[in-house]
C-alpha cells in the first residue's frame, strides 16, 4: 500500500516538490559558510557568527539582497564606472569572488543612499534622483538600462536644501515612500539658518515641501515630488525606514535638530546638547505629524517639549502631547541610518518581526565621547515592541571616541539575505559583514542578552557623566602644546599678540565667535587690514593646513577654551569639512585669476 501511495506521488509530480522543499530546508541550514575566527572583528550574542564577505570597497551606504544571494551596494560617491556595486560569492565560502560596478555616472550624486529590491527591480538614489534597473536572471549586473522614477530638484528650493538622503521603502500595494528632508534645522529664514538665538518661523512655511514622508506610484516614470502624495509630515530628517510587511506599516527613525547649547546657551548645557533631542523611533501612518520644528522629544523625561525657537526651556511642553510619540527616543546624535524589520527564520525567535537598526555615530557630541555606532535590535512580541538592545558591537576599534574620525566603521545599512543571515555595510572603508546564526534557536535566551546588555557600559554606548566624562581638559591640554608650537610665537603664549604686527586673539570676536570662520581662517590664512579689539592690523598670516584635523581642532578648542571666554570646543568633524570647502573656494580664486 505504501509503494503504491509514493509510486502515485511520484506520477503527480508531488515528490519531487516535497524533495525539492527539503532540499532548500537543508540548504539553509547546512550551507552556511564558516565565521571568521574573530567574526570581523564584531561582538555579538553567543551563536552568532560573522564573516568579511568583501573589504575596503570605498565608502558603501544603503545595500540589497537578492533572491540568489547577490549583493548590491549603493556607494557613496560618483564614480565613472557607475555608483553602484555588485558582489558574488560563487563558492558559498562567504566570501566575494566576483565584484562588478555598474549604474549611472552623476556628478551631483553625493550623498547616496538608497538600494532596495522590489518585484524584480533593483531601485537605488542619488540625492537628486530615485533610479531602478530590471534585474537579468542569472546575471550579476542589470542589462537594463536605468529608469528615472523620481527627480528631485533640490538645488532650486526656495527655502535652500539639506538632508537630502533618499532611503527607499516600499508597501504591499505598490508604492514607493522617500522622504525629503528639512533645509536646516528648526525651520528659520535662510539668513537666520542656524544662528545663534534666532527664532523659528511659525507656521513652517517648509513643511508644504520638506521635513516630512512622500508616498509616489512605484512603476511610474518621470515622477516629480507634487506627484506624490505627502504620507507624513513633521519629520526633520529621515535616513532609516522600512515597510513592516508584519503590522502593514510604515516605521522611520529621525535624526533630532541640532546645536542646543550652541544657539541657546542659557537654556541648554553642553551635556544636554550632547545627549538631546533624541533620535526617535516612529510609526508612520496615513497623515501622521511628528511635530518638527516645534517641539523635539526628551527621553529623559519621556516627552516631547517645545523647542527654544518657540519659546521652548527645556521644560515646557506646550501642545506637545498632541504629536506623534516615538515608540523609543534614543540618545541624541546617534544618527540611526538604517532599519530592517527581521522576517527570516535563521535566528532565535527572538528576533523574528523585530527591529534591526544601523547607529551611524555622532558627530556633534563634543565636549563628550562621540556615540552610538553599532547595530541595535528593538523585540517585538505580543503586539508590542520590547526595549532596546545591543546586537553587534565592535566596529568602533577604540574604547573611546573623542571625534568622529577615531572610528574605525560606522555602521551603515542593513539586509536581509535569502537564508535568512543579516548583511551589515560601513560607510567609511566599505566593509560588509554576513552575520549567521549557528546555535541552538531553543536554549537561546536571557543569558546570551545579558551578554550583550553588558555593551551598555561602552564609553560610546552608555549615558556619560557631565564631569568626569568631560574631555574639554584632555582636549585643551594637548591643544596647549601644539598651541606654543605653532601659534605662540606671534600671538604670544597669553594670547595678547605683539602689539604691533600680531593681533592678539585674547577676547576677540574672531576666536568665540562662529567655529566655521575660524577654521576657515586657519585653513586658508588671512590677509589685513582686519580690525580687532579695535585696533587695525594689516599684516598675513600664512595657512595652517599642513596639521592633520585633529591637531588643528586641539589647537582651536584650547584658544576657545583660554582665550574665548570658553567657547565650545571644536572637533575635527568641522576642521574636515572646513577643509573641503576652503579647498573650494581656492579652486575658485584660481579661475578667477
């Protein structure tokens, strides 16, 4: 009887389905490549393991994954050969063997970001513009040519431009969300952007066009922004999100407005501009406001409060109550750059339907340790999401990071493979990481996330201390040395000058005024007549560029310190982007000579 039942399936053509099921069950559960000794250098839960899959590419941002295991990266900069890449392992070692680039060559194609596979297309942006390709079955690069979805002219706002990231996500029903970021930081006049002590404009009049989440047609070309449909408003800046195919929902992570201590003072320390607003966690529904600029979330005291340009202390709540809330605010400036809602069936339960998100790293927390990069996980479990935890860590290569720089990755995108493994991209070398789980799903638990939660305490993790965490002295004193060294000899060791032809820099406006003007100067050298103290001077002072960025901003965190009525510190975050823009404006005074 059981002969004759299987010789029936067999004519139905029902075994070799069933075989072929098995086959893939095992496939994946056996074919996993074996971690590197080290997992990459990353520390994770126990049963995890990591592998290198490719190195030092150049600068990669948001990434894909096929259904075959191919790799596709969205790089950070134009490059003639196309600003995209693509990986493949053909030996299933774990390893990349094959690495191609392909896509469109745009020279305004800085801050790339998105990459995302959606019914066989392989959608990817640049700042200006959302691209897809029709993926070739069994080919590695696209035979298609590129197809523009959506051109955003950023470039002619009225209201100027900034955060022009453009991370993909797409719903069940065929649309396609990208959000447009806000041209500044809390909505002020263009001449007032970011100035100390200004006010914001109320109403917004950006919101008509930024600070919020648009929903277009995924499948039509040559689309603008007012053909789309604006899903969300009140976001400042959105650089992670993803559809959660589980609740049928829309989820974004925003970075929080900057400079609180900076432009108010009186009302914020430099501790609370270090660890405020928080990045939150958002559930995106049909005309949700999250109530940018007028009010930022404090998860200290787990609310949103009324932002200093409204007439915000760090007290007031105002209206804030009637806005979106965050599911999680997190620390301030941990920049999560990217989310992935987990639906493989490789790891613990735990995991499945929760939240994978890609902390960036701080720029701005100076006088305090930068923060976050590493890849945190949010459990969701019963209809609810859980409290955060640490998944990877390790990407920073130092115990403490004073800027930006010291790290060694900043961790930047997130997928999910067809196996289930997790694949993690850095945007500083271009390191891409495949972590897999080789435990046993069952007796995972309490204790591999205590693990974990032990990472808490990192210097780059952990709530610092407002004093003994301060490293403004540390800073200053290495700036001290390099001061005498460099600059004492014609400003003096006091900072008075010579009287005659060295102006003094003790007090001056030009050391505790705008940091940007005084890396420019440092950078770029300057020539009189200039007025300080009022007094003429008319002498020149030769650049400085010849330091590396860290020394140049010791230099000037120890001038601001001792000689600018203890300005904020500078970090070399800004001496590097100073840098790029004094490289700028040289090559134009060179054209017009």
């Amino acid at each position: 009887m059981e002969r004759k039942l299987v010789r029936m399936l067999s004519r139905s053509k029902i075994i070799p389905y069933i075989l072929l099921i098995a086959g893939v069950l095992v496939q994946c559960t056996e074919a996993l490549p074996p971690g590197d000794p080290d997992n990459g250098g990353l520390a994770l839960p126990e049963g995890f393991e990591a592998v290198v899959v490719v190195d030092s590419i150049g600068p990669a941002r948001h990434l894909a994954v096929n259904k075959n295991g191919d790799i596709y990266i969205k790089m950070r900069f134009a490059h003639e050969e196309g600003e995209n890449i693509g990986l493949r392992d053909t030996n299933n070692d774990g390893k990349v063997d094959i690495i191609k680039r392909f896509g469109v060559f745009d020279q305004k194609g800085y801050y790339a970001t998105g990459m995302r596979i959606y019914k066989d297309f392989l959608y990817y942006s640049t700042a200006s513009t959302v691209y897809r390709q029709k993926l070739t079955r069994g080919k590695l690069i696209p035979e298609s040519e590129p197809e523009v979805i959506l051109t955003d002219d950023y470039q002619n706002s009225i209201y100027g431009y900034s955060h022009i990231a453009k991370p993909l996500t797409f719903d069940d029903d065929g649309h396609m969300y990208v959000p447009f970021g806000s041209p500044g930081d809390v909505c002020q006049s263009k001449e007032q952007n970011r100035m100390p002590g200004a006010l914001g404009l109320d109403p917004c009049p950006e919101l008509e066009w930024h600070g919020g989440i648009w929903q277009f047609d995924a499948n039509k070309l040559g689309q603008v922004q007012k053909d789309g449909y604006r899903y969300a408003t009140g976001i400042r800046s959105v650089v992670g999100m993803d559809w959660n195919h589980h609740d049928n929902t829309l989820y974004a992570l925003q970075h929080g407005r900057d400079n609180m201590h900076r432009n108010w003072p009186d009302l914020y320390s430099p501790w609370q501009s270090a660890m405020l607003p928080s990045e939150e966690f958002l559930r995106i529904q049909d005309g949700t406001d999250a109530g940018w600029p007028y009010y930022y979330y404090d998860h200290m005291q787990g609310k949103k409060l009324l932002n200093p340009e409204y007439g915000g202390d760090g007290k007031k709540e105002g209206k804030g109550a009637e806005y979106e809330q965050p599911i999680i605010g997190f620390p301030g400036h941990w920049a999560p750059n990217d989310l992935h809602f987990y639906q493989g069936d490789q790891f613990p339960d735990h995991y499945k339907n929760g939240a994978f998100i890609a902390f960036h790293g701080s720029t701005i927390r100076a006088p305090f340790p930068q923060a976050g990069y590493f890849i945190g996980f949010v459990p969701f479990k019963n209809g609810k999401f859980g409290e955060w935890e640490v998944f990877a860590e390790g990407f920073t290569q130092v115990d403490k990071i004073v800027d930006t720089d010291d790290a060694g990755y900043r961790p930047m995108g997130i997928a999910m493979g067809p196996d289930g493994s997790l694949y993690l991209s850095e945007s500083e070398h271009g390191k891409i990481w495949r972590v897999m789980y080789k435990g046993d799903k069952k007796t995972f638990g309490p204790g591999q996330l205590a693990q974990m939660e032990e990472h808490k305490k990192l210097p780059h993790i952990k709530t610092p201390d407002e004093i003994k965490d301060d490293l403004t002295p540390l800073r200053a004193e290495a700036g001290a040395i390099l001061y005498n060294r460099y600059c004492g000899t014609c400003h003096m060791s006091n900072g008075k000058g010579d009287g005659s032809r060295f102006p003094p820099i003790a007090g001056s406006e030009w050391v505790k005024g705008d940091q940007q003007i005084l890396i420019d100067v440092v950078l770029s050298g300057l020539s009189g007549p200039i007025e300080v103290n009022g007094k003429y001077f008319d002498g020149v002072m030769p650049p400085v560029d010849y330091l590396e960025d860290e020394e140049i901003a010791q230099i000037l965190t120890y001038i601001r310190r001792e000689f600018g009525d203890n300005a904020p510190p500078v970090g070399s975050y800004y001496v590097k982007q100073g840098r790029y823009f004094a490289k700028k404006k040289k090559e134009e005074q060179n054209k017009d000579l």
